[in-house]
C-alpha cells in the first residue's frame, strides 16, 4: 500500500470517528504543521494555538475530505486558512487600539499659545 492510500484510510477512519487514525495523523503531520504556522504566525504559542484549531477542524471536517486530495494538502489548506484569520484579528485589534486618523495635524485648530494680535486685542479691551 502507497503513503496516499494509508492516507485516505485514515481519514476514513478518522472521518468514522477512529481517535487512534487521528492520533497517528497528528503524529505524523502535527511538527510540520506548527513549523508552519510559527513561521506565519512569529510566535510559539500562536502557532501551537493555531495547530490545534486547525487540527480539530480537521477531525471535525474529516468527512469532508475528499480522496483526490493529498491530506497534507488539506492540512496545510486548514491550517493557512486558520492562520490567516489570526492575523486578520490582530490587525483589527491593533487598529482599534490607535486613535483615530486625523485630517489636520495636531494642536493646529486648538493652538492655545497667545499671538501677538491677540495680546493686542485683549489690552485693547482692557483699556476700553
């Protein structure tokens, strides 16, 4: 039997609910995968976060699968896929923590500091 076809069996029976099928998946992909998604992701705990989700997507999708497709494929597809909202949510995360963009340089509508017109104007009043 080729590594495909081992591949296929076990996603049938990972697809039938077999957590020994998936074990020896994760076993066999599980330090790829987080080498992957570390170098997306620049983190280790990120990354092991990742893994894990797009991993039980995988169980859960597993009856999805379809046998044309090489499951390292699929994996990596799961994988990127969950990646790629992650940083998706970090740039609507920091974006939220900035101010808001403004149109005019700061302090240029709202310049406290006195000019000389009006310490002019505020004496002439004063003398009036």
């Amino acid at each position: 039997m080729d590594a495909r076809e081992e591949e296929r069996r076990w996603m049938a029976r990972v697809a039938r609910g077999d957590e020994t099928a998936f074990g020896e998946l994760v076993g066999r992909y599980g330090g790829r995968l987080l080498g992957v998604a570390r170098r997306l992701l620049g983190s280790r705990a990120d990354a092991e976060d990742a893994v894990q989700r797009a991993l039980l997507q995988c169980y859960l999708g597993a009856g999805t699968y379809r046998s044309e497709w090489a499951v390292s494929t699929w994996l990596y597809r799961i994988l990127t896929n969950v990646c790629m909202d992650e940083l998706r949510r970090r740039r609507s995360r920091s974006g939220e923590l900035e101010p808001p963009a403004r149109s005019d340089p700061p302090g240029e509508h709202l310049d406290l500091r006195p000019t000389a017109s009006s310490r002019r104007s505020a004496a002439s009043r004063s003398t009036r």
